[in-house]
C-alpha cells in the first residue's frame, strides 16, 4: 500500500471513531439510562451535551498547540486520551462519572481531529488534495450510516460496548500510527488561547442548564436568571478577547465574510435540529412504539444511509448551480421529514408507512445540506486553510447540536410515551431546518465562484509554514484575501 493511503487509513481511524460516537451513543441512551435506575432525561443529555461542548471549545486550540508542539505528537495523544476515555466510560459506576469521561473525552477528540487533516494533506500533491478531503469527509458519512445499527448489536450485549468498541480500534491506530506518521509542525505558531476556550465552555455551558433546567426551576427564578447573565456576560467577552488575542478561539474577522459567516451560523442552527433529531428517533422508537434497541437502530439505519447516498450529488449540484439552491432544497426536505412524523406518526407501530418515509425525505436534506455547509465555508478559504475553516464549522456543529440536546430535553420533559408528546420535539428540526434554508437562500450564487477559483494566500514570514508542508492548520486566511476570493 502507498504511504500517503496508510497515513489515510490510520488518521482516518480518529475520523470514524469520533465521529461514530455520536451516532452510536444516542442509540445506547434508553440502555443507559435502565442501567443507572431510570436517570431522568436531563441527567442523561449532559452525556451528550458535555461532549459536544467541550469538543467545540478546544477544537481550534488544540489545532494551534498542534502546529505548535508537533501535528504527529497532538494526534497520537488525542487518540490515546481518547481510548482511555472510552474505557472509563464503559467502566462508569454512575451518570456523573460517565459525563466526566465524555468530557476528557471530547479533549482527545478535539486534538484528532484538526490533526487528522493536518497530517495527511501534505502526503498528496497539490492536484490531489480534493481525494484526500474527499476521503477524509466520507470517513464521517460512513461511521453515521454505521452508527445506529452498531450502536443496537453492542447493545444487545451491553450498552458498555458502545465505548469499549473505540478501544481496540484505537489501540490498533496507535500501534501503526506511531511507525507510520510523520512529524509536522509549524515554527513560530502561537500560543492557544486556552482561557478563551474555558471561558467558552462556561459561556455555552451555562447556557445549557439554564435551557435543560428551566421548566423544573421555573424560568424566571433566580438560578435560571443567574445563569443566563452568565452566558451574556461571558459570550461578548469572547468575542472582545478574541479581537486583541494573538490566537483566538475565532477571528472575529473570518465571520465577517458574508459566505464563511453564514455557513457558520447555518452549521449552528442546522445541527442544533439534527441533534434533537437524532435523539428523539431513538426516544420514540423504543419509548412509543417500545422496539428493542437493536430494531430501533436498524429501523434508523436508512436515514444516514440515504444521507451518504445523496452527498456526492450534493457536491455535483453545487459545482454546477452555486451552493444556494442544494442548501435550501436539503434544508426545506429536511423540515419536511420532520412534518412527516408530526402528521403521520401514531401510537402503533408502522413503520414502513408511517415512519420510513419520513426518514428517507430527511435523510435527502441532510446529505445535501451537510456538504454545502462545508463547501460554502471552505469556499471562503484557500485550499491551505481548509483545515482552519474545518475546525471552524466544526465548532459551530458542536455547539448547536448541545443547544439541540437542551431545547429537546427542556420540550420533552418526562413526556415521552405517546406519539402526540413528540409533535413538539420535531417541530424543533423543522423550524431550526427553515432557519438553516432561509440562512443558504442569503447566501447568494457568488458562492460558486469562490469554490470554483479559490484564491492561494500566501503567509507572511513569520508565519510561514515549514519547508514541504502545507499552510498550518491553525492559521486563518485574512479579511482581504477572503474578500477577494468571493468578490
């Protein structure tokens, strides 16, 4: 095998794993939560949550401290903390344990990912580089696809597999990771903004429990205020630090061009629906229609399947026609799914009429809507940057599929044994997917043109890149150079 598919295949494996977790966690959840003596919903969706959050803050830190420290070293301890992690999860005595593990968790997912990319871009040339970002964004197409009947065989066994999976693959990446993978680093990189990425969590953090607890509390109580002041208090001091500091979380100058920041914001609203999507699927299958977890996560299946089918289309449409229109036909698709399970579903099981059809319309709009995010993003960016507009979006996928999580367990309550207490639930996908169209329809079709001719920014002394590397992957192309790339 050629070098440049086994450096593939090993940082492909932090790809798949990370990604297959979400997947695959949510399915494990009504095992969980009989396992740990009917722990309410709240207390189960920090499982999640804590993950998705935690990940989203340190995802472009750990992308500085790997220019900085060295992009082999970051990976291999992402996935190593990432396995031991996995193994205290499967090992958890309590709820609380099993989130502190998430938590270290998604620190070692954060330092793979970026990584990941980092790592194997340099090993393709440049008239390569679309393969190896193809190969690395179908690795997550296929571990959703995987997720939800993997995640109901482990289950089968014990919900305890649905971690434990992670740590023979894990070691195994390690193992050839370490002999295979060559050493990378940035000289001159600067130094991660690690309070901005504490003061993130915290800022996002609070605004979870604020949004999970509010109804038991009471929505005007002084907890819920205080935490609420919290998050407005801490979110703007961000956005002030990260306009000073050297390396920001985010550059507030990257989110002022129109393509980059609407795509952002469109990952947020979109996947704060595709979260509270994914876990109410399960909680309704197996809290309604009471299927065994394995049936649920193969009744599931088709879903990410339909969506893997229609993403390399979705690539196509947007080469030919501009990322507008598959962004608002998948947004408005996946609403219509959603509408679908409002007006069809009951009490009784029926799966094939009126579950499966639901299913498969919403599995159309996220395989058009997820690359056209990415594309409308990475369009904004010179190839080279890819990896920085990556971790970018990513952060943005993260933090609303938490404030998904929140909004769904803080709409469900306890209700969860009739059809007509889910209509609420997906009626959060459909008003965030119409959020997500109206943000793609702004867009507009000069979007095409920078994906079409990309602009190569070329890095100034300081902060150019090693000799035979790639640009880091914690640096930023700048306002001008973006400016012109969609003028």
């Amino acid at each position: 095998m050629q070098r440049k598919w086994r450096v593939s295949l090993i940082v492909c494996v932090g790809v798949f794993m990370s990604s297959l977790d979400l997947f695959i966690v949510n399915i494990a959840f009504p095992a969980i939560g009989r396992h740990f003596g009917g722990a309410s919903l709240g207390s189960l969706s920090w499982i999640l949550s804590g993950y998705a959050i935690v990940f989203a803050a340190l995802l472009v830190p750990a992308g500085r401290w790997a220019d900085a420290f060295g992009r082999k070293r970051a990976f291999l301890l992402g996935l190593g903390v990432f396995v031991a992690a996995s193994a205290a999860c499967a090992a958890a005595p309590s709820v609380g344990f099993l989130v502190a593990a998430r938590v270290v968790q998604a620190a070692g997912g954060a330092l793979m990912l970026p990584t990941s990319l980092g790592l194997m871009l340099p090993e393709f040339g440049p008239h390569e580089r679309h393969v190896a970002i193809g190969v690395w964004a179908a690795t997550g197409g296929i571990a959703a696809a995987a997720g939800p009947p993997l995640g109901g065989l482990l289950v089968q066994a014990d919900w305890r597999w649905v971690f434990l999976v992670n740590v023979p693959i894990g070691l195994a990446g390690m193992a050839f990771g370490i002999r295979t993978l060559a050493e990378r680093r940035e000289l001159g990189a600067g130094r991660p903004d690690v309070l901005g990425a504490l003061a993130l969590i915290a800022g996002i953090g609070t605004l979870v429990v604020a949004i999970v607890k509010g109804q038991e509390w009471g929505w005007a109580s002084p907890e819920v205020l205080g935490l609420l002041a919290v998050t407005l208090v801490l979110l703007p001091a961000i956005w002030l630090r990260s306009a000073h500091h050297p390396s920001p979380i985010v550059e507030p100058s990257m989110l002022r061009v129109r393509s980059f920041g609407l795509a952002v914001g469109g990952s947020l609203i979109f996947f704060a629906g595709f979260g509270a999507m994914l876990l109410t699927g399960v909680l309704f299958l197996t809290g309604v229609w009471h299927e065994d977890v394995l049936s649920a996560g193969l009744m599931l299946f088709p879903g990410p399947a339909m969506a893997a089918t229609f993403s390399v289309p979705s690539a196509r449409i947007a080469s030919r026609v501009g990322f507008r229109i598959p962004g608002v036909v998948g947004s408005l698709l996946f609403a219509a799914g959603s509408l679908w399970y409002i007006t069809q579903t009951g009490d009784r099981p029926a799966y094939a009429s009126e579950y499966l059809p639901g299913l498969m319309i919403g599995g159309m709009g996220v395989g058009l809507v997820i690359p056209t995010l990415t594309g409308a993003g990475a369009s904004s960016l010179s190839p080279e940057r890819f990896a920085t507009g990556a971790a970018v979006l990513t952060m943005g996928r993260q933090i609303g599929a938490a404030l998904g999580v929140a909004i769904l367990v803080a709409v469900l309550g306890t209700a969860t044994q009739t059809a007509a207490d889910f209509q609420s639930a997906w009626l959060i996908t459909v008003v965030a997917a119409l959020a997500t169209a109206a943000a793609m329809a702004a867009l507009g079709p000069q979007v095409l043109r920078a994906a079409a001719s990309p602009v190569t920014v070329v890095p100034s002394a300081p902060d150019a890149p090693v000799a035979g590397e790639v640009a880091p992957i914690s640096q930023l192309a700048s306002t001008s150079a973006m400016d012109r790339a969609i003028a």
